[in-house]
C-alpha cells in the first residue's frame, strides 16, 4: 500500500513538471478519451447510472442529466459500485466520529462523511487504489522539497482518514490534530512537532499565526496550506505575511481532490484528475459553477454532479505554464448569494436582485483597513448582520465606513439598501466551517 501511495505521489509530482509542456488543445483531447473510456466502464457497474443516463451513448456524455448530492445520496445505494448500503456506511462514519478513531472501514472500502458547508452530510468511498491515488495527488502536488528528504506534516481536521495515514513511511510523517480539541493543546503539540509543512481550515491558520505573532508559537513551517473553508483575502494575507510566503490551498470535497495551487500561488483546476464543465452564472463575468465527472474514481463514480460552489476564472495566464484552468478565486456556494429588493431604479423588471458574494466581501474589506476580521450574514430580506473584529476606539467610525461602502454597492446594483445590525465578531474555529458571507435568510 506505502508503495502504491508514493509512487503516485512521484507520478503527479513529475505531471506538474510535464503540464506545462501540452497544448490546451491536445490536452482536452487526451481527457474526452479518458472520460469516454470512464463513463462506458461506469455503465456497466453502476446500476443507478445505468438507468440514469438511458439510452444516451457514452460519446454524447455531456447530454448526460446532471445529479448533485440529494440526488446521490437518494440513490446511493445502487449508484456505488461495492455493494455498499447507506445505511452500512452511514453506521461505519458515525462510530467513527463518536469514538474519533477514525479508521473506517468496509472490507478494503474507505468510508468518510462529510458534513460540508451546508451543513447536509455526505457520504464518499474510496477503495485501496483510489485511496493511494488520491492522497498521492495531494501530497505529490503540493510537498515541498524533493521526495529524498524528510517531511514531517501537521493536519488540522475535524475527522482524521485513511486517505493520509496510507502514505506513511521513514521519511513522511503525519500527525493528526483534532479540530475539537482545545486550542492551547494544538499549540503545545504543534510547538514540540515543528512541523514542515501545516495544513488546515484558515480559520484556524489563523489561530496559529496569531499565536506566532504573540511569541506562543514558533514554528517554521517551509509550506502552508489552506483547506475546507474558502480562503478569505483577509486571511491570505494576515497568515501569509506571518509566516513569510505564499499560503497555498487544496480545492476539494466528497466529489473529489478538484483543484491546488502552483508553486505561483496561483489555484488551478486538477483536470488531470477531473473533468470540470462550466456553468457560467449570468451579471458575474467569469464566475461559474462547476460541473464534476472524476474519472479516476470507480467505487463511488462522480459523473456530471453539479457543485453549489462559485469560482471565478482568472483573466491572465498563470506564468507556470499549466494548461490546466487558474481560478482567480472560489467565491463560496451558490446558497449564499443575498437577495436584495429592486429599488425601483432598474428596467429589469425583476422584483429581486442578486448580490454575489465577492460583491459583499469587497464592500467590507475596503470599507477600512482596521477590519481584522469580519462576518456578513443575511438574516432577513434587507436585513443584514454584519460582524467585525476591531480596536474599540475605531468601532464607531468603521461600521459608518461600512454602512456608507454597502450603500454605494447597492446604489450600483440598484438594489435597496439593507438594514444593517452590527456586532463583535464571533467564531470558534473547528466547531463549524468558516463562512464569511453566509445567508440563512430562506425566501
């Protein structure tokens, strides 16, 4: 199994050497055979998708009906290939996650779950090949350093996995730090491990460079990456100046290891390992929403599965040469687009406008640089709460500056302004993820 994993990791490390050398165009030709070949094989094997996709040939895989969780999860049963029962897998998790030893297992299937942002748990599989593969992919893209030398790695994460523990070996080394343990104990344990490399939720990186800067922490990590929650501008920069460089980030999910960052920093879609349609949104230049088929997983195949994320596409070419897509940003999900009442002003006709999410972030952030920390929530049609982290003494003038940034967006919009309720800025990280702009408001 230590085998298998590493020479994946070699694999994918000697691919972000070779990305640079393809065409587009030979590229996108070389994944429609792959993905042709992955579909044919999921039809026989899966009787869900079988029945799903009808008669439609496997060629014409894009005319495929999409699917998204609630679909995947209501037909889970018959839509995995290992026989594998909800209800099994379910049972396996959840023991899991109450006794936190987390070594879940179905003969050699992996089992995880999932909680994701929206609070809906998920269910995924992998089995040994697929494990291998994908803790290879992870870490062959993003170790530091050359394969020869030793690294030791600090994950933070809610749930610990197979997928990592696999790739064990005299010179990787992992410790796992639970995100529900208390802060100070992470803090003793990380300062005694110094670590090479720390990955984890930014919230929590955030933690940790706090730590530094008060003189608690003194780590050195050579790479610092961000996961599960989306990377805030705010964030990138408090923990990327703490820690001296570029903090990188991994792009994945239940569905798949969908994206990582360059050595430039920059995040690009891992389309060797997925294949991303895209769904562009309208008013939002180069913002879509992607559209999944992992074809390098069989056990649980991800075919056409409609994400809830936003990404947006960066407008330049990425100086590493990749031929795989630079994304500027992911925004967050679709479910936390605000929705503001028509001011009247606009000829649109519709009663409703949409407020994306990158939209309110921009408003906050240049409202003041005293904003260490901030939290938006839309609690009502109109009605905003806004959270933020700053010097009592500068309270008062910064929620003006907000209120006056969130008034001209809106003025652009033509949207009415919402009523804005402010207050300190709250969040234990580990407990939940991290949204910065988050809507509860349900029409």
């Amino acid at each position: 199994m230590i085998r298998n994993a590493l020479a994946f990791i070699k694999y994918y490390r000697s691919g972000q050497r070779r990305g640079g050398k393809q065409d587009r165009r030979t590229f996108e030709r070389k994944l429609e055979r792959l993905v042709v070949r992955h579909v044919s094989h999921v039809r026989e094997r899966s009787a869900f998708y079988r029945d799903w996709w009808g008669s439609i040939p496997s060629d014409q895989w894009r005319s495929f009906p999409s699917i998204d969780k609630t679909v995947m999860m209501a037909h889970f049963d018959t839509l995995n290939t290992a026989g594998i029962t909800k209800s099994q897998a379910f049972a396996v998790a959840e023991a899991a996650e109450s006794s936190r030893d987390f070594q879940p297992a179905i003969g050699r299937v992996t089992v995880g779950l999932s909680s994701g942002t929206s609070g809906n748990r998920g269910l995924f599989l992998v089995d040994a090949q697929e494990q291998a593969g994908w803790a290879g992919a992870v870490l062959g893209k993003l170790l530091p350093g050359s394969l020869l030398s030793r690294c030791s790695i600090a994950f933070f994460l809610k749930a610990n996995s197979n997928l990592y523990e696999s790739v064990r070996s005299r010179r990787l080394s992992f410790q796992f730090y639970d995100l529900l343990e208390p802060l100070s104990d992470q803090i003793e344990r990380i300062e005694r491990q110094q670590p090479d490399v720390i990955a984890g939720p930014p919230s929590l990186l955030r933690r940790l460079a706090e730590a530094v800067r008060s003189g608690k922490l003194t780590v050195k990590p050579r790479r610092v990456i961000s996961v599960a929650e989306v990377l805030d501008p705010l964030d990138r920069e408090y923990i990327g100046q703490t820690f001296g460089q570029i903090v990188h980030q991994i792009y994945q999910c239940t569905e798949g290891f969908l994206g990582c960052t360059c050595p430039h920093g920059t995040l690009h879609l891992n389309e060797d390992l997925v294949y991303i349609e895209k769904e562009y949104v309208p008013g939002k230049d180069r913002t879509f929403v992607p559209i999944v088929t992992d074809f390098s997983r069989k056990t649980q195949p991800i075919v056409r599965y409609r994400l809830n994320d936003l990404l947006t596409e960066s407008d330049r070419p990425c100086p590493c040469g990749s031929p795989f897509t630079a994304i500027e940003r992911i925004e967050g999900r679709c479910d936390d687009i605000f929705i503001a009442t028509n001011s009247g002003d606009s000829s649109s006709g519709e009663e409703f406008v949409t407020i994306y999410p990158d939209f309110v972030t921009r408003a906050i952030i240049g409202a003041s640089p005293a904003i260490a920390q901030y939290r938006a929530i839309q609690t009502g049609l109109d009605e905003w709460t806004i959270e933020l982290e700053l010097p009592d003494d500068q309270r008062s003038m910064t929620e003006e500056r907000v209120r006056t940034a969130i008034a001209a967006l809106c003025g652009r919009l033509r949207c009415r302004t919402p009523i804005l309720a402010f207050s300190p800025y709250t969040h234990e990280a580990g407990v939940a993820k991290l949204r910065r702009v988050e809507r509860r408001y349900k029409r």
